[in-house]
C-alpha cells in the first residue's frame, strides 16, 4: 500500500495512512529461533495500540524491529516495516539514526538501564534535542525544563541536574518518558514501562501516558504482558502467542468478547474477582512451543482445549469475526460460545 | 511420606505456628560523603502470628520491608530486638535450636534460576538438604524422585537435568520440591510465584494450594499481587515504611480496607473494564525513603484523610472487629482525629 522511499526527509512524508504498518513480518534469530512468524500490525495515527503476550510471545522483538534495534548480525528479519510511510527495513544507518528519537521513540522496562549512569538526566536530554534539531544549549535545557514539567517531576529545575541514580522509580520513568518525548515524535513505542514499577507508581505511570497520548496526538504501541495495563492504555488490543498475533480488536472486543481460546484461557486464569475461596483456577494446561521447532498446524493446539485434527495439521488465517476484530483460530464461533457460557455459570460471575 | 507434623506440634491447635514480636531490624548506611551514619528502618516493630494450617498473606510495595521480614523468619539475617516464637518456643533457644527450626521452616524465593545451583541436577539439589540432615543418600534420592512427581514433573524425564534446561515454572516447581523435602511445617513463599507468565502463575498457586493439603502445611505468602494474595491466603498483612498497618482476614481486608493506604493500593490495581478505566491515580509520588520515614503515621503525607495529629501520634494497631486491627488514627475513637469523632456519634 505504500511506495518505499528511501531517500525522502522523514517529516514530511505522507500525512495521511497509518503511522505504522507491519506486513508479514518474521525475525529469526541465529537462523533457528522464529521469535516472530508473520505478523500484520497497523497502527493508525493518534491510536494506542497494546501488544500483549506471555514471555517469548515475540512481542517485544515485534516493537524492536520497528527501530532495528535488533543485533543486525544474528537476526534476519523479512517482511515489510513502514513508518508515516517509510520503509524502515530498506533504511541506511543514516537514515536509520534519523528515524530513532526523532520520528520514533522508545520508552523501556527498566530506567536505571536504558539511562546513562555518568550523566545528569537533563544533560542526556538536552544532547538529544541538540542532535536532533541543532537547537543552541540554553534553548534545549528550556525544552528539557518544560519536558519535565509536562511529565510532572516534582521541583524540575533541580531535577534536571540529577543523576539516574539519585531519582526515586517512578521518577526515573518519568523522566525517560521526558527523553524519549525531547524530539517530538509522532509514535512512541512503550516496553513493558511500568512493569517494574510498584502498584501505586505503576498506575499514574499509566494515567501519564494514557493523557500524554491524547494531547499530543501520539500513536503509540504498548507492549506489556498485563491484560489490566493494557485495557488502562490502549484503544486496540492485539494478542500474541508464539511469534503470531492470535486476535486482536478494539479493547472492549477482546476482552468482553474474546474469539480466541488462548485470549479466553488468559481472561480465566487470573486470580481475580471471579473466584471461590479455595476453588481451583482456570489454567492453561502446558507451555508455549519451542521456537526453535515449530510444529505445523496452530502453534497453540496442544494446549487448546478446543483443536481438532484440523487445528494440527494447518496455520489457521486470521478473519474478521466483526469490524475490526480479527480472530485466528478454526473454531472461533465454538471459543466464543464457550466464553459466553463461562460468564453466565455462577462460578465465574 | 507425609506427617509426622503431630508428633512435631507442641501447643496443640490453638497455639500459633510462628509469633513474631516486636520485630526490629535497622540496616545501617553511610549517607554522604562526610560518611554520617544513618540506618535504614527496613522492619520496624512488626507484630503478627500464622495459626497453624492457615495461609498468612503479607502484601506492600517494594522498601516496606515484607522480604526482610521473611528473611528475619527464617533467620538469614539476625534481627536487631523482638522474639521469634515457633509453636510457643523461641527460634535459637535450647529447646528449640536453629538447626531443628531450620528442618522445619523452608523458603521459595522469586528468582527460581539463581536460587538453584546450576552445577547440581534438580535431584540432587532437592536431596542435598535430607542428606545434610542425616538422611542416608539412597533414601533422599528416593524422597527427592517422588516429590519430583508430586510437583508434576516427571522423575524419569526431569530428574537428571539442570536448572538451566528448565522453563520458569519447571524451575519454581523443583524449588518448592526441594522445600518440602525436610517436611517442613512452615513454608515461607517470598514473590515465589510474581515472576511466572500468567497462565504458569495459575498452575504454579493449584499445586500451592493441593501441597498444603497434602502435607498439612502453613504458610506465610509474600506478594504485591492483591488478586493473588485474595485467591490464596486465609488471612492478610499490609505493610507500609516497616511497620504492619493493616491485618486481618484475607476477604474482609481486601473488600472493606480500614486502612487508607490498603484502600489506595487496591484502586491502584488497573481496571479490567474498557467502559470504566481508571481516571485518578489514587495516591501521588512514590513511597517515601524508610532511611528518614515522616513522623507520626508514616502515610500521613500521602494520606487524603491526614488531619495535624496524623503527624504527632503514631497510631497504635487497633481492633477494628474481631481479628481485623487498623493502625490508622481516623479509625480510632478518641484519637483526636475527626473522622475518628464521628465514629463514636455513628
């Protein structure tokens, strides 16, 4: 749908379409791990989109590929990544420095590791804005000021001239949330950001980004291996297993309404609300497949309480179940009418 | 293999497995470059007991002091004062010294990979601590083989491997065999299941609860996962800056807190409800530094409901209904807090 042009200024290129596509996208590592296996992902301009998985879903190595960030020497990647309608995976180094921290940026786990430890949190902006945009030092420390202030640091002015080391987690997070915003990007893509953070921290972290999305017009993919997060954040859900996304659809879709035996198993095993004291949870029997040796047919049918034959023997397509709501799975109709009958037994209710 | 428990059991039923009293332990630090002394106050005056049979749940965030706690159970680190009393005797005393405690107190940690040596296989780590206490080798292999099965791995596939040619939850698993095999009556479980996947963490809390059964064991549950700690525990503590501020039964605390700082952790929980996510974070900041915590009731100044007294009195750990208590001064008549007045006119 879009035409690679490579050597285009980034900015520029065209205002309307998605702000990312992902078509088919595979990456290998070491030439026998497929961590991903043909994923298709658009994210529209201004939307959230939340990719959720279980670890070694392949959701993390998807967010990656959208900057490369992936060690260029181990990893093949094969499909096609346009961002605002650039080809990312035909970019040079170049370009490929251009496009990180201007047009895309990333926010990670764990602060005290994605910061440099040797210079103040202010300096590390400022010398961004400054690569970046050729802006002299005292008006990037007034964009750097004005960033922390967006992000509601406490005294800001101060803060600038602190060391990771000195700043409390959740204020770590918020001032990498400062550095990857310093360039204005149009997306921003989010790695399990408040996974480590404690319960208190980790929802304003959420109401923070969820608010900053929204003002700035940020399209935004958010990886995290919590359902609860993502209904916090995101408008859209997509659910991996296995390299695949296996269903994914507006947030009240795939949650209220779940097409996918692996997206029901997930909702029913958690160890909330909907329990008896003493009663047993709802579990997904097994584990996930060895990557390094898929085995034809659904990579989740030996787990699935639902396959038949069919599901062993061939890769179910992803179809539209409703407007915007994508399911892969043979039997969607029956996972669906199980997930019905779930919510109306007592048990779970 | 199981139970000599009731040959084990001293007080009967009624008594407590374990009392904690007055639990203190201070870290000390160097702060700044004049090196001025300062301690840290990790566990700070802590009191509470497991009953025998149940599971006691302690939740709070990270720095309030629920893994030193743990860690002060089990005696890996010394406790500046207070007493640890194990069904009635004192942990380290004659009549009950460290190493027969030990035998009958064990421990699961969060990160199942390095709480495992990598150069033993998961059957002779399991049998390394029956060997130590005397059991003959053919007999720990044997005990180690069958409680490998118990915890779902098969003995002939799994005994011989390392801890690195297993997933997470294989590993975990290996970790609470190797904790049964003394027959402990008491297991303390330190985050053992917060860095599993979600679908293992539900299988991983079935085999915790059918354990307990089986082998007629307590537990004291570790974990800043609310909806878990619900699921599995009999009875809940919340701890905030070193100090328990919240205790009681697991349903009542978790739906009706008295406590502030309980209800703001529950409202922190993320919504599941796309029509109704969350629109207010709940408490602001993160939780202050336990080197220097405020003065009075350490929530005051994150607390909606802090009054002037709130940062002159501490307040004592109070009855609220039977077995629930409440540190909190706007739950305590006479207080001199005002919500605390209304409570005697209602």
């Amino acid at each position: 749908m879009t035409v690679p042009v490579p050597s285009a200024p980034l900015s520029p290129a065209s205002p309307t379409g998605p702000a990312v596509a992902i078509r088919n996208l595979s990456v290998t590592f070491g030439g026998r791990v497929r961590a991903v296996d043909g994923v298709d992902l658009v994210l529209e301009r201004g939307q959230a989109v939340a990719l959720i998985g279980e670890s070694g879903s392949g959701k993390s190595v998807t967010l990656r590929a959208i900057m490369r960030l992936n060690p260029e020497n181990k990893t093949k990647i094969e499909g096609t990544i346009t961002v605002a309608g650039q080809d990312v995976m035909s970019m040079s180094k170049k370009e490929l420095t251009r496009l990180r921290g201007r047009a895309v940026a990333m926010i990670f786990q764990e602060p005290l590791l994605a910061l440099d430890p040797v210079y103040t949190v202010g300096r590390q902006i400022t010398e961004a804005i400054r690569r970046h945009e050729g802006l002299g030092e005292g008006e990037a420390r007034a964009r750097a000021l004005e960033l922390f202030e967006r992000v509601r640091i406490p005294s800001p002015q101060r803060r600038l001239d602190a060391y990771p080391h000195e700043m409390s987690g959740g204020m770590r997070q918020r001032a990498m949330i400062a550095l990857a915003l310093a360039c204005r990007p149009k997306v921003l893509l989010a790695d399990e950001p408040t996974t480590a953070l404690d319960a208190t921290v980790q929802i304003q972290i959420l109401l923070l980004l969820r608010e900053l999305q929204a003002e700035l017009g940020l399209s935004t993919i958010f990886v995290t291996h919590d359902l609860g997060a993502a209904v916090e954040v995101a408008d859209r859900i997509a659910v991996m297993y296995a390299g695949r996304i296996v269903e994914a659809g507006t947030a009240r879709q795939v949650v209220l309404s779940p097409n996918h035996p692996y997206t029901i198993g997930l909702l029913s095993s958690r160890a909330d609300g909907a329990l008896v004291k003493g009663s047993r949870l709802e579990t997904i029997p097994g584990s996930p497949p060895d990557l390094a040796n898929r085995k034809p047919g659904c990579p989740f049918a030996p787990r699935c309480f639902l396959a038949v034959d069919k599901c062993h023997r061939e890769v179910p397509p992803a179809l539209e179940v409703a407007p915007g709501h994508a399911v892969a799975c043979w039997r969607s109709d029956d996972a669906a009418a199980a997930f019905r009958e779930r919510l109306a037994a007592p048990a779970a209710a | 293999m199981t139970t000599v428990a009731d040959i084990r059991d001293r007080g009967g039923p009624a008594q407590p497995l374990l009392t904690v009293d007055g639990l203190i332990k201070h870290f000390p630090i160097k702060k700044g470059l004049g090196g001025k002394k300062a301690v840290v106050r990790a566990v700070d005056g802590v009191d509470f007991e497991i009953l025998k049979g149940e599971t006691l749940g302690i939740v709070g965030e990270s720095g309030c002091g629920k893994s030193t706690t743990a860690k002060l159970i089990m005696g890996l680190i010394a406790h500046d004062s207070g007493n640890l009393l194990f069904d009635g005797e004192t942990i380290g005393s004659r009549a009950l010294p460290m190493r027969q405690f030990r035998a009958q107190t064990q421990m699961v940690f969060q990160d199942s990979y390095s709480s495992l040596n990598p150069r033993m296989t998961v059957e002779a780590s399991i049998a390394f601590g029956p060997q130590v206490h005397g059991i003959p080798t053919r007999q720990a292999i044997e005990r180690a083989r069958s409680l490998l099965a118990r915890v779902g791995l098969e003995p002939t596939r799994f005994a011989a491997r390392y801890p690195h040619e297993l997933s997470g939850g294989q590993r975990q698993r290996v970790n609470i065999a190797r904790a049964l095999a003394l027959e402990p009556r008491l297991v303390v479980l330190d985050e053992a299941v917060s860095a599993l996947d979600k679908s293992v963490e539900a299988q991983v809390l079935n085999l915790l609860l059918d354990l307990k059964q089986d082998f007629n064991l307590t537990y004291l549950f570790i974990s800043h996962d609310l909806n878990v700690v619900r699921f599995i525990c009999d009875r809940v503590a919340v701890m905030y800056l070193g100090q328990v501020v919240e205790i009681g039964p697991a349903d009542t605390v978790l739906a009706s807190p008295s406590h502030p700082y309980t209800a703001a952790l529950l409202s922190s929980m993320p919504s599941l409800d796309p029509d109704n996510r969350t629109q207010v974070a709940p408490l602001a900041g993160d939780p202050p530094n336990p080197i220097d915590p405020p003065s009075g009731c350490r929530f005051h100044p994150r607390c909606t409901l802090a009054e002037p007294v709130c940062s002159a009195k501490v307040p004592p750990l109070d009855t609220v209904v039977d077995l629930h208590r409440v540190a909190c001064l706007a739950r305590q008549p006479g207080s001199g807090h005002s919500a605390a007045n209304a409570l005697v006119a209602a």
